[in-house]
C-alpha cells in the first residue's frame, strides 16, 4: 500500500483521521461543557491513540465550539499528547447572527480571528493543519494568500488545505499561493460515491446528475494533496443500523458488508473503510464515531486489502443497479 500524500508534510501520520465533530455535547450556543463532556474526551483520545490514530480533525463550528474546547481542556491537563498528535481545524463558516444570514466568509480579518479562537480553544500554540471550510464565492484570493503568509509566519499554522472544493477551485487557490494545498476534505463513503461514479459514467449521458467535479481526485493525485473523506462510515448505515424499511438495494448492502466482515474477519466499519482505502487516491478517512468499541472497530481496516471482485461488489450493490 503506498503512503499518504500527508506524509510528504507530516511523519508518521496515521492512515485513519479522528474526526471531532461529536465531542462537547451539543449545538445549542447556549449550553456549557461540563465535566462529563471533558471525559468524555479523555476517552475517545485514548482510544483514538490505542487505535493507531494520531491525527485529530476539528473544525471551529463543531458543537459551537465546544469540541475544541473540551478538546483544548484534556491537552491543559495532559500537555505531553501534543507532541504525539496532530491537529487540523477549519474556518470560514458563519452562524447567522445580528449581522446576516448564514455565510462563508474567507476574509483575512475573519481566518485571523477564526484561526486565534482556536487556538485559545484548543490550548495549542499552533494547528498543523488548517482548512478553508466551505467554498467562499467573495472570497478574495490575494487576501487570502497574504492571510495565509501571516499565519505561516507567526508560526499559528504550519500547513494549509480545504474542504468541499473541487478541481479548479483547488487549483485556483494554489496558483497564488507560495506554499503548497496539503489537503482536500470531501464526502467520501459507500454511500455518497459520485467521487466513484463521476469517472465510471465519463462521456455517458446516464452520468449527467452526478455531482461531483471531474478531475478532482486526479488533480490532487497529481498535486499531492491528500484527499480526506468525511461521512466515511455513513452513519451505521451499513454497519449495524436498523435497514428494515430501507431499499432493498441497501438491506442487500448491509448484509453484503457483514458478510465480508465474516470472511475477511474484521468488523464491518473495517470493510467499509476499506472500500474507500482501496481506491488508488489513498484516502485518509475521517471517523466521527463517540463509541469506544467502533473506534477500535476501525482499526481493523489496518489488517486488510479489498480484492478487486469485493470492492466491485460492494460497489455494484450499494448502487443498486449494474455497471454501464
């Protein structure tokens, strides 16, 4: 298996990402962090680490806030992880407010103040990674290069990247910046497989209501931008929840992953994962799970390949129809 083009940045950086999105308890701006919620984010560090798992994926909207928060609370109390993790946030999200509507906002005055929040949240001098969140349409690109220096340069951010971009919005951005795009963060699962569909249905009509962006995995492949997925275990849809009124394409789906689970003897969040890590892109998966046990479930995926006639299967039945 050849290496994530993460490493080209970060050593030794593990193949599956934690996502943190779950930590905090929940979204309400008004509701505190309480001493339940600190632990519980002892927990899931540790498993993470048990688990293989040393890069940690945040984003400054996660729970209000409050993720990174209870996250930067274990780091105070716990400040040698540090130097055994990385850590990765986004910015450039906006709740609506007494100013306007929700919005995406790539300002250098709003990645400044984002970037100095989390900080303070997390505890941290300094974020390995930062990605711009979701595509601003005003987003000016020689401010944002100019941001991206000054953060660089105060040593707040070491490496830079996005999230929900395609190709040449990638490329775009890249082109005014003296520094390299380490990472592109895109919903990747068994379920959401327009990164799949859009090369199989190239220059086939059938293909029109795909949305995903040609070229995009090909461009990062080439750029050595490591390609993240988020939504990588589809919420337990083919994993242990309840299908029973579900398409009978998924139901099929579902017992297919177990089934793969029995012969490969992994756990089924392993077979699924493994179905995204077999693609040649080399996808780093982002779990989001809070559950110990599913955790370590994941680990799993470290233990197997897909052969080509199982990740077509699992392909050709969680789309429900055959190939073109």
């Amino acid at each position: 298996m050849t290496a994530l083009p993460l490493r080209q940045f970060l050593t030794n950086v593990s193949d599956l990402a934690y996502g943190c999105m779950g930590l905090g308890g929940d979204w309400d701006p008004d509701s505190s962090v309480t001493l339940e919620h600190v632990q519980q984010a002892h927990e899931v560090i540790d498993a993470a680490l048990e688990a293989g798992i040393n890069f940690f994926d945040h984003a400054d909207i996660y729970t209000r806030g409050k993720a990174e928060t209870v996250f930067g609370r274990v780091l105070k109390q716990r400040p040698e992880l540090r130097q055994q993790i990385y850590l990765q946030s986004k910015c450039g999200i906006r709740f609506d407010d007494e100013l306007g509507p929700k919005r995406y906002d790539f300002s250098g005055a709003w990645i400044t103040r984002s970037v100095d929040g989390i900080l303070t949240r997390l505890n941290a001098d300094y974020i390995d990674v930062l990605l711009l969140h979701r595509p601003d349409p005003l987003m000016d690109i020689d401010e944002v290069a100019k941001t991206f220096l000054s953060l660089r340069e105060s040593g707040k951010v070491n490496h830079f990247g996005v999230s929900n971009m395609h190709c040449h919005q990638v490329a775009y951005l890249q082109s005014h910046l003296d520094m390299p795009l380490v990472v592109n963060q895109l919903e990747i699962s068994l379920q959401q497989r327009g990164w799949v569909d859009e090369g199989v249905y190239a220059g086939n009509p059938q293909g029109a209501d795909v949305n995903f962006t040609a070229g995009t995995l090909e461009h990062c492949r080439q750029q050595g931008v490591q390609v993240q997925s988020w939504g990588s275990l589809c919420q337990g849809l083919f994993s242990g929840r309840d299908v029973s009124e579900q398409p009978g394409h998924i139901r099929a789906t579902a017992d297919l992953v177990a089934s793969l689970a029995e012969k490969y003897q992994v756990s089924q969040e392993a077979i699924l994962l493994a179905w995204i890590m077999r693609h040649p892109s080399r996808v780093q998966p982002v779990i989001g799970t809070t559950n110990i046990a599913r955790i370590k479930a994941c680990s799993e995926v470290g233990h197997i390949s897909l052969s080509r006639e199982d990740w077509y299967a699992l392909y050709v039945s969680a789309r429900g129809q055959k190939l073109p």
